[in-house]
C-alpha cells in the first residue's frame, strides 16, 4: 500500500483537483451540443506548438507556450463567429474540419522538423503516471484564476449556454469562454492527454445529465463521478498493471454505463 | 519497467533537494559570514543592498518569495529591521522561520550591546530602543557571529556539522591573524577623535581605541541644520578631528562641506561588503579596507 | 527634756542640712550623672549620626542605579523591577498601539462640500475637518496567530463624534501548502488604494472612481478569506474572499442606501444560501525588474447579489498597475517614483422596481454600466519632499433614473508632501473639479498629520 502511495500519490492529487472544472465546463459543451470543440482546440493548440519547434524553440520554452496560447486564441475567434443560430450548417461539422485540417497543418509542419512527431505522439497518449508536482500547482493556480473568472461572470456564462435569451455582446462572452477553455483543455492535455481530457470533459456531464437537472445537482454527480472513476482507474491501473489513462477511460465508461442503467430504472 | 524509472529518478531529486541549506540574512554582512561559514552546502541571499540604508529598506514583495522558501533566517536582532522585517515574515506561511524557531537566528544574542537607552522618546530622535544596533562593525562581534551561525547550521544540517565547524575554524583564525595586523596599524592613533555622519562606528572605535563621538546629524534620523553643523565645525577644529566618515546612502555633500571648512578629509565606509568599492570579496576583507583607509587618513593628517 | 529638744532639734535640722546637703548633693549628682552619661551620649549621636549618612549614601546609590539600568530588558538579561513591562514596542512585545490623526484645512468654490468629496475620509467642509483619528491595536495573538484592531472616531460637519470598527480580524502565520486565512472585518483587497488606511493615502481624498464602486467608506465587511502564495519564481498570490455584503459598506451590494443611484424601492434580501454571498477572487502579482524598479500587477473581481429585485446581482471587475523605482543608495528612502494606475467597471443589475420620486412610475429592468480610473505619479525629489500629480475619469451609462451620483466627472489634483520624519507629515493638494451639468470647482487642501506610537509596517 505504501509503495502505491508513492507512485500513485501525483498522479492521484492531480487527478482528484484538477477535473474538477473540466467537469463543470463539460456541462456547458454538453449543452451547447459541440462535443468535439475540445479536440479541436486541443489540436490547435497543438499546431502552434509545432510551429514554435519548427521556428527552432524547445517545446517547453516560454515561446512555445505564447505561440501555443496564440493559436489558442485565433481558434476561440473561428469558433465564435461560426456560432450561428442558422442550423443549415451544423456547428459541430465546421468545428471537425477545424480539428482534420489543423492536424494536417501539424504533420506538414512537422515532416520538416526531427523531433516533432515524438512531440505530436506525446500530446496524443500523454501519460499521468509521470506528473510532476511542479505542472500540477501551476496547473492548478490557472485553473483558480480561471475557475474565479468562471464565478465571478456566471450570469452571462449560464446565459450563453443554458438559457434562451443570451446576455447584450454575447459574442463577446462567447469569445472569453472559448478562449478560458482553450486554456484549461491544452494544460491538462500536457499532463493527461487527449483522450483523457476528453473522457474527463463528457463522460461526467453526460452521467450528470441523466442523474440531475438543476445545476447544483449535475456538477455533484459529475464531480462524485470522475473521483470514482479516478481512484477505480489508478488503483486498477496499479493491481493490473495496466496504462494508467487508459484505465481511466475504462473507469468513466464503467460509470457511464451505470448512470445510464439508474436513470432507466428511475424512468 | 517505468516504476524503476520513476523511483529513481525521485531518489535522485531528494539527494539533490537535500544538498543545499536556504538562508537569507538582511544584510549583505551577515550574508558574508554565513557564506564563509557555510561555503558549498548553503546559498545565501541578503534582503538589503550592500549600498542601501539598513533603516529604509523597501520590503519588495519579492522578499516574501525569498523568505517563504528559507531554511533559516539571520537577522541582526537589535531592531534595525524593526520597520520592515516583522511585517514581512508574518506573510511568509514559513513555520521554519517563526521567532523561535531553529530556523530563526538573531545574532545579537551573541553580542554585548552599547548605549543602551534608559528612556524612550522620540523627541529625541529615531532611537534604538535595544541599544546601538551596528555591532558586526567590531571584528570580534563578527566572530561571535560567525560562531552562532556556525551553530545554527549544525543544529539545521548535523549532516555536514563537521564541514560547517572546520569552515569556522579556519574564519577564526585567519580573523585572529588579521586582527594583530590592524591593532598595529591603528595603534599609534589610539585616542584619536572621528566625526561621522550618523552613529554607525561605535563598536569599530571601541575596537581599535577610537573616539566616534561627534556626529554631523544632530539626532539620530534628523538632518544636519546650519547651526548643528557650526557646532561641529568648532569641534573639529578644537580637537584637530582629521576624518569624516560617511557612507554611500548618506549625503556626501554635507560632509565634504565640513572638510573645507576643517581641513579634514572625507571617508567613504560602508558596514557591509559590496557598499564601497574594494570590499565586495568578504567581512575581513571589509575590514582590512576600512582600517587601511582610515590608517592612511589619520597618517596623512599627523603634524 | 533636753535631750529630746536637741534631738528634736537636731532631726529638725537634720532634714533642713539634709535638703541643704540634698541640694548640694543633687547637683553633685547631676554633675556626677552627666560626667558618667557623657561618653554614652556621645557614642548614641556618633551611631545615629552614622546611620543618617550610611541611609543618605544608600539612596544615593539606589538612585544612581536606577538611572544606570536600560529602559527595556536586554536580551539574555535578568529582568530588573526598575523596567517596566513593554506593551508597546514594536517587534518584541505584546502588541503595537498607534493613535493616528489627520486634520484637513481648505476652502472650496462650493460650499457643500460633501457634494464634491464624497469619501467618508475626506475634507467634508470648507474650513477645518477631522477625517480621521484612528488607534490600530496589532500583534501577534499566539504562535498560530495575528490580530489586528482599528477603531476610527470622526468629526462630522457639527462636530459630534462617530464612532467605527473599521477592522477588526485574525489571520494565521504558518498553515501548509503557503496558504493563509483571515477571518473578521477589514477593508477588502481589491486593487491598491482600497486596502490602505487613510493616514497612509498618497493624496487627500481617495479616488472618485473607489467612491463610485465601493462608497464613502471603502469595500469592508465581515467575512473570511483564503489566500494562497504560487509557486512562481516571482510573487504571486491568488486570495478568495467571501463576505457577507449587508450595509452601506458594501456600497454596489446589498446597500439600504442603493436608491441613491437606481432610484427604486429597495427589496429586502435575505441570505439564502451560499450564491447570495459576495465573492472577491483576486490575482497579485510583482516582478522585480532591475534592482531599482519594481513592477506590480493585480486584478481583481467582486460579485454578489443586490437590493432592487430577488435574483439581481452586481459584478465589479478591476485591474491594477503599480510601477515603483528608487536606487540603492537613496537617502531615507528618497528619491523615488511611483506611478499607479486602477481601473474599474461595474455590471449593476437593477430589477423592475417602483420610483423611489414617484410610486406609480416603475422603472424598467436594465444593467446599470459604471466605470472609472485614476493614476498617480509620485516624485520624491528630496529627503522628506513627494510632489504628486493624480488624474481621474468616471463615467456612467444612460440609466431611467438621473442619479447625482452617477454624473461624468473628471478631476486633476496636484499635489506637495512635506515628511519631517516618517511620524508625522503636512501636505498641500489643489483639486479641479469638471462635473457633467454642474461645471467646474475648485478646491485647496492642507492636511496634517501625526503617528503616536508604533504602527507595524505598510505593505509595499
């Protein structure tokens, strides 16, 4: 138990802290019915990544980071202008031809540089089991600032997403939520990821949407959720021996499943 | 196989977090004495700029990073960082650093401190109210000093006591050395008088068989008036005064008006190492630059 | 016979010899007595004539000695009856007391006064105020903890005293994780200036725009708050406070006084659960650019509910920049420069509500907008001189209701700072005043003011 404890102790805090906004904005994808913005701002984020390394930067330099957070941001922008209420054109397709041609950019970038693609490979899988303390505190101290931002505007953010009327410069609102959530999937996709940030993203949300429906209720059972699934994948993942983020996913699926058989029964 | 990475690689960091003790002094002085006690096994940062008046020194929001990952704390303890430091350390969420702790050291306790005031009053200018607080200007107080640390990094680090004691022993004894060497060189002014700007020099005078009572500022913290310095003038000019000491933070202008008018010449000392040109390589080394200075100064003025 | 009369005669006489020889003999006596006395006589003076002095010299001694002992016990010394128990000495002793008193002199073009200075802090009137008298008890209540208490007394345009807790808190010194918690009533930390305490502003009157978003009196409240230092090379600190937001000094909140500025009936609110508590998240920052210079950074945000309506909110968001410089070798401190810049904006949710002028008019439901800023440059061009100059804007959206308070206005005020000592200071400002519809005012102040006591540190 003791020798658990002292593998498992970092990547358990991080996972206990830090999907706790990604469960609460994945309440907000959810609703706004564009599941795949994650990956797609994650794949951004991304590019501008492997530009900075084609410029002749570390991948953990300062600039990579600026760049990274540039690209962040002119993807936030693409994102709020096509949000348009003219359903003609789903939102979700002009999103996925986003994610498809900013991973090809990647790769044409990177056929050019010599370590990209271990970079490309790592940002795919990730891997929790090698958190570091120090990335877990910063990640941490963003996501209170962020989480703060989140409370502090919760009116117009609720709005935008919840309700029917949207509040007066909704795009720009639109704009600053797409933007604080660009930042909060491309930090914990350096630590987790993406698949796992996407599991943490909707797996929750959607268990939440069975279970509960006023808000309070759905971000209990999304957070009582991902700590289960949290602590059932590591300790599977120890027992087992089996990849950590992977055995997340399993967990979340697990949960997923029994939400759904509750919510049947109930019904 | 990547628990065997894992585990070694933080084996490998707790050696290297172990390696070196965090001290931060206030000032540049005791910062020069803790890195000759503790050499490689600490890193020494001191809160005061070696050419910044110790009273006045700015609190940097900065400090409260520096003191909140500090192992130990040395402060002078003779409430010269009274504006400052307490406000600061109350900030710093560091429990290794509170008054008491091991991690606490306040060198006064080591010393014997002069002019202890009877009353407190500040009609009578920015007193100290422990007594004069610029003691490590005594090269024996430096030695007192440098023993307390000594013990404290032992207490903190009993790891490498036996580094930290060998490091103080060979610091006594090259002081000792010198200290014959300036006893002989200021000997033959035993008795002389010096003005000074402010009373820094007490201990120092003491030392060496000095006289460091006339000052250009007529309370301590209270800027020389026209009358103040007449008096002073007079003084020096009765007593055949031949120095003036001033440092950098004070106004040197004020001082090189009194030399015209007495013939004396102004001094530029400092109390900490880097404050003066020349004495940035240590405590002795400041020393050794103060006494040559002033040896100098009193030889050129003997008739 | 005869022998009985010569007896008789003889016994007559015998007394009558007697007494003469008695009377011979008592001075014999008493010659006799004294000669013997003599010498114990003077063996009795010379002793008391010792034991006078001995007395005499003892106290002299006494008193000598107790000139000689050190008014505050030394460290590693035995205490002595001769000192007394220090309460008041900062850094080792029991707590710090400091009595602070500001006094503020001037004239104005208008005679109200308080139509143009709005601060609770500031001169209210033309002729002498007293602003501000304060005494701040600190120390440090046990090894787990600090106390602080401040009590004001001000002097109203009549001159009756009031009375004010302005704060009154503990705040722990060493939790884990560099975390630390205050708890207890004190004035908020949003931005720079909200924080400090009169006596220590770097003008006379505090700034229009905290007037507009925080009140007369500042942004204070009972609450509780968590602050956190990052694990950053350079400073950085993230605090939370939660506040319970009742009162006017929670000014854009749950404030009786509201209508002033909405001019609708105001609903009483009652706290229902945690959403109805204000919470005030802020961000600080400060990078030591050069030796000499030092840049700081802040934002912060308030958000909480308010009295027009059941569900309405106020959210105030606001940044600061503060940029400090002085060399080395300065001289007491001087020269230095410091420029600081706050700016803030306000979302004020009014509800549908019934005109406060006219109960049959309701007023529409709308987002109230404010915003404002100031900077300030400070020169300390001497030892014991600050020249200032601050510049400010507020300004309001269009509102159903024409709220004196929410008029566009703009002020420039200059300033002159003389500091004998860090205890005590005089100060001269010249306040130009534009307001929207009412036009231009002028004012000069002169303010005094002295610290008794020890008063801990001010933050940087």
């Amino acid at each position: 138990m003791i020798e658990a404890m002292d593998i498992m102790k970092w990547p358990l805090v991080a996972c206990l802290l830090l999907p706790g906004l990604l469960v609460y904005l994945g309440l907000h994808i959810v609703e706004r019915e564009i599941i795949f913005v994650d990956l797609a701002l994650a794949q951004v984020a991304v590019l501008g990544n492997c530009l900075a390394i084609l410029l002749g930067h570390d991948a953990h330099d300062w600039q990579s980071y600026g760049w990274s957070a540039g690209f962040t941001i002119v993807g936030a922008a693409i994102f709020t202008l096509t949000r348009t209420r003219d359903h003609r054109v789903p939102q979700e397709a002009l999103i996925g031809i986003v994610y498809v041609v900013a991973a090809a950019l990647g790769i044409v970038l990177l056929s050019r540089s010599a370590e990209g693609n271990e970079e490309l490979r790592r940002t795919l899988v990730g891997d929790v089991l090698l958190v570091r303390p120090g990335e877990i505190w910063k990640t941490v101290a963003l996501y209170a600032v962020i989480a703060a931002v989140h409370v502090v505007f919760r009116r117009q953010f609720l709005a935008l997403s919840f309700g029917r009327q949207p509040p007066a410069a909704a795009r720009g609102w639109d704009f600053l939520f797409y933007v604080l959530f660009g930042f909060v999937v491309t930090s914990f996709v350096q630590i987790g990821g993406v698949l796992l940030t996407f599991s943490y993203l909707i797996v929750p949300a959607v268990c939440a949407k069975y279970l509960a429906d006023s808000l309070p209720g759905r971000l209990s059972v999304g957070w009582v959720t991902a700590t289960l699934a949290s602590v059932l994948g590591l300790c599977g993942s120890y027992r087992l021996d089996l990849p950590t983020g992977a055995a997340i996913v399993c967990a979340l699926g697990v949960t997923l499943v029994l939400s759904g058989m509750i919510a049947r029964g109930r019904a | 196989m990547k628990i065997f990475i894992l585990m070694s690689l933080s084996g490998l960091l707790s050696v290297v977090a172990q390696a070196k003790l965090n001290v931060v002094t206030t000032t540049p002085d005791l910062a020069a004495i803790a890195h000759e006690v503790g050499g490689e096994r600490v890193t020494v940062v001191a809160l005061a700029r070696p050419m910044e008046d110790p009273h006045f020194v700015a609190a940097k929001p900065s400090f409260v990073v520096k003191l909140n990952r500090a192992d130990v704390l040395i402060e002078g303890g003779a409430e010269l960082e009274l504006g400052w430091l307490s406000a600061l350390v109350d900030q710093t969420r560091n429990p290794r650093i509170r008054p008491g702790a091991a991690g606490r050291v306040a060198v006064a306790r080591a010393v014997r401190l002069l002019e202890v005031p009877t009353t407190l009053d500040r009609s009578r200018g920015d007193i100290h109210a422990l007594g004069n607080p610029h003691f490590m200007t005594d090269p024996l107080n430096g030695r007192a000093a440098a023993r307390l640390i000594a013990e404290a990094f032992c207490q903190i680090d009993p790891a490498a006591g036996e580094a930290y004691r060998a490091a103080l022993a060979q610091f006594e004894s090259r002081l000792e050395t010198k200290l014959a060497d300036w006893e002989k060189r200021l000997g033959p002014f035993r008795g002389a008088r010096v003005a000074a700007y402010h009373n820094t020099w007490p201990y120092f005078a003491g030392r060496f068989g000095l006289r460091s009572d006339l000052f250009l500022e007529p309370k301590p913290g209270i800027p020389p008036t026209p009358a103040s310095l007449a008096g002073v003038i007079a003084q020096m000019k009765a007593d055949k005064v031949r120095a003036i000491i001033v440092e950098p933070y004070q106004n040197r202008r004020t001082a090189e008006k009194v030399a015209t008018e007495t013939g004396a010449v102004v001094l530029d000392f400092t109390q900490y190492p880097g404050g003066v040109k020349g004495t940035d390589k240590g405590y002795i080394e400041l020393i050794d630059h103060l006494v040559g200075t002033l040896a100098a100064a009193l030889e050129k003025g003997r008739p | 016979m005869k022998r009985f009369v010569c007896c008789a005669l003889l016994l007559a006489v015998l007394p009558l010899a007697g007494r003469a020889a008695e009377e011979v003999d008592v001075e014999e006596i008493k010659q006799r007595v004294l000669e013997e006395l003599k010498p114990v006589i003077e063996a009795e003076v010379q002793r008391r004539v010792q034991e006078e002095l001995a007395k005499r010299e003892a106290v002299g001694k006494a008193a000598e000695t107790a000139a000689t002992t050190p008014a505050v016990a030394q460290p590693g010394q035995p205490w002595s009856p001769a000192q007394s128990i220090t309460l008041l000495r900062a850094g080792s002793a029991y707590m710090n007391i400091s009595f602070d008193t500001l006094v503020d002199f001037g004239w104005s073009t208008t005679p109200d006064v308080r139509s143009i200075q709005f601060g609770d802090h500031d001169p209210s009137q033309r002729g002498f105020t007293m602003p501000n008298s304060e005494f701040v008890f600190e120390g440090a209540v046990d090894p787990y903890f600090r106390g602080l208490g401040d009590v004001v007394l001000k002097l109203d345009g009549e001159s009756e005293t009031t009375i004010e807790l302005e704060e009154a808190y503990l705040e722990t010194t060493s939790l884990a994780w560099n975390l630390q918690v205050r708890a207890g009533h004190w004035f908020s930390e949003f931005g720079r200036q909200n924080p400090q305490h009169p006596h220590a502003w770097d003008f006379v009157d505090q700034p229009l725009v905290l007037g507009r978003m925080f009140g007369p009196e500042g942004m204070r409240n009972p609450g509780a708050r968590v602050s956190w230092l990052l694990p950053t090379p350079f400073y950085a600190e993230l605090l939370l406070t939660v506040l319970n937001g009742n009162g006017e000094i929670t000014w854009s909140f749950r404030n009786p006084e509201s209508e002033e500025f909405h001019g609708g009936e105001v609903v009483d609110r009652h706290l229902r659960g945690p959403q109805d508590l204000v919470y005030l998240p802020r961000l600080a920052t400060a990078f030591d650019l050069s030796e000499t210079q030092t840049l700081l950074l802040g934002a912060a945000a308030a958000t909480g509910p308010n009295n027009t309506g059941a569900d309405a909110c106020t959210q105030i968001v606001g940044g600061d920049v503060t940029w400090k410089w002085r060399p080395e070798d300065a001289e007491r401190g001087f020269p230095f420069v410091k420029v600081q810049s706050e700016a803030m904006y306000r979302w004020y949710e009014a509800a549908e509500r019934v005109s406060v002028d006219d109960p049959l008019v309701t007023l529409p439901e709308e987002t109230l907008g404010d915003w404002g800023f100031y900077t300030q440059v400070l020169y300390g061009f001497c030892p014991g001189l600050v020249a200032g100059l601050r510049g400010e804007f507020v300004s309001a959206d269009d509102a159903a209701f024409d709220s004196d308070l929410r008029l566009d206005r703009t002020r420039i005020s200059p300033n002159l700072t003389w500091y004998p000592t860090e205890f005590s200071k005089i100060r001269l400002q010249y306040n130009y005043d534009h307001i929207q519809q009412w036009g231009d005012e002028h004012s000069v102040w002169m303010q005094l003011e002295f610290l008794l006591g020890s008063h801990g540190a001010h933050k940087f």
